[in-house]
C-alpha cells in the first residue's frame, strides 16, 4: 500500500505549469512541524520540508486559492523521480495528492470596506 496523510502549511506560494496534453500540473512545497524529545530528554523542534505535487482539476483548484502559509491536509501516495541536470543525476520523493483538505482560506483584502472584526 502507498498511501501518506500529512498535515502543514506552504512554504511558497503554488507553481502552476500545463503540460503538452493541456493538464494542469501544480508544485508546492509542505512545512510539517515535527516534535520529539532527543536521547538526553530534551524537546526538539524541526520542520520537515516535503515536495508536493497536484495534477488536473485539483491543480486548478491549488493554484487559484491556495498560497504560502496556507494550512491543508494532502492525502496521497509516494512517488519517486529521477532527472538529470546538467549531467549530474537527481533523486527526489515527491508526494503526488489525490486529495487536499484546505484548512486555512486565502482572504481577499478590500480596502475600501470596512472589515466587521
């Protein structure tokens, strides 16, 4: 089974590319807060950053109300990529979403009304 559930924010805002075939890819990376005590029993915070990946409608959807520091929920599977640049071989594991849970909304903000809070 490949399945990954994470939770935490964007760390930039979305990339949006279409690909040839006219599907709409999206690229954002995830900032997930890890918190453990060490082996001397002190507490530990450390921010793990993981590659997000989105295609079609969900892509769409992504790229138009999603930006950095938006809090979601990705559920989705690994996937490992391999490239090559500049001569030199590159890994990365991704995680591709089939689902995201938004838990924070971008707001709009208008200066010309007054805001009720």
């Amino acid at each position: 089974m490949n399945s990954v559930t994470v939770i935490g924010n964007l760390g930039r805002d979305p990339e949006s590319i279409a690909l040839p075939s006219g599907t709409q890819v999206v690229n954002f990376s995830l900032a997930v807060n890890d918190v453990y005590k060490n082996a001397e029993g002190e507490k530990v915070e450390k921010t793990n950053w993981i590659q997000v990946k989105a295609f079609g409608r969900l892509a769409e959807t992504v790229a138009a109300h999603l930006q950095k520091g938006s809090r979601v929920g990705i559920h989705g599977r690994l996937n490992y990529e391999e490239w090559e640049t500049d001569g030199q071989k590159r890994t990365a594991l991704k995680v591709i979403a089939d689902r995201i849970d938004f838990l924070s909304w971008r707001t709009v903000q208008d200066d010309s009304a007054e805001q009720p809070f």
